[in-house]
C-alpha cells in the first residue's frame, strides 16, 4: 500500500510541475504574443480556471507527501520526502501570500477596468512564478530520487 502511495503522490506532483512549468515557459509566452487586449483576456480566462483548481492540487500534494513522510518514516528516503514536503509548504506559503492576490486582481480585469500597471502585474506575478516552479521542481526530484 505504501508503494501505492509513494507513486501516486510522484504523479501527483510531477503533474502539477508540469502544468505550472507549461504556464511559466509555454502559455504565458504564448499569451504575450497574442495581439491587442488578447494577452489580458487570456491571462484573465486562464487565472479563473487555473486558479480554481491549482489550490486543490497544491494543498492534495502537501497532503499526499505528509502522508508519505508519515508512513515511510521507517524506510530509507524519508528524509528526502519530509525535505520535499517542507518545500511545498513554501510553495504553498508563496502561492498565498504573493502569487493569489495578483491573480484575484487579474482574473477580474477587462479591456475596460484593467488598471495602468496591469502589465507590471502580471510581469511581478511571473517572476514569483519561477520561483514557485524552482520550488516544487525540487519537490518533485526528490520524491522521485525518495523512490529510488
């Protein structure tokens, strides 16, 4: 059952970082090249969907990696899985404190209402974005190397 557990949880979070990678290095390069208001709007689409799902994720793969920790604490790599849950805990520290407050802003702004600085906004919360995925990036390595 533990095994279950520790391959469910690697999935898990190897398919969070992909989908946060995507958004860092793919869509929002995407996004800025999009002409006229069409880079607001999608950032806009994409912070009310994403940001409906992603704390969900966020919080479910802490859980899953204190799970881990919990229940391998015998086995060799705990360590490693403890260390990868203290790093999404600061991701999920960063997420509330720095990335959600852009993103509540953003996912509501139009053409119309957006405001002068929106794009240093957005520039600010890519920024804080990077290093959230260097955080669960190394999360997720050493859950993976945790298996090994």
């Amino acid at each position: 059952m533990l095994n279950a557990l520790e391959v469910f949880t690697t999935v898990v979070v190897g398919l969070m970082v992909g989908v946060e990678f995507s958004v860092a290095f793919v869509m929002n390069r995407i996004f800025n090249a999009l002409p006229e208001d069409s880079d607001q709007l999608a950032r806009a689409h994409g912070g009310r969907m994403l940001g409906a799902l992603m704390p969900f994720w966020y919080i479910g793969s802490l859980v899953l990696s204190a799970i881990w920790a919990i229940a391998g604490w015998h086995r060799p790599g705990a360590g490693l899985v403890v260390t990868a849950a203290a790093l999404l805990i600061v991701s999920v520290i960063m997420s509330i404190v720095l990335l959600v407050p852009i993103n509540n802003r953003g996912k509501t702004w139009t053409p119309e209402n957006r405001p002068a600085d929106w794009k240093e906004q957005m520039n600010r919360w890519d920024r804080y974005h990077y290093v959230r995925v260097a955080v669960i990036i190394g999360a997720f390595t050493l859950l993976v190397t945790a298996l090994a």
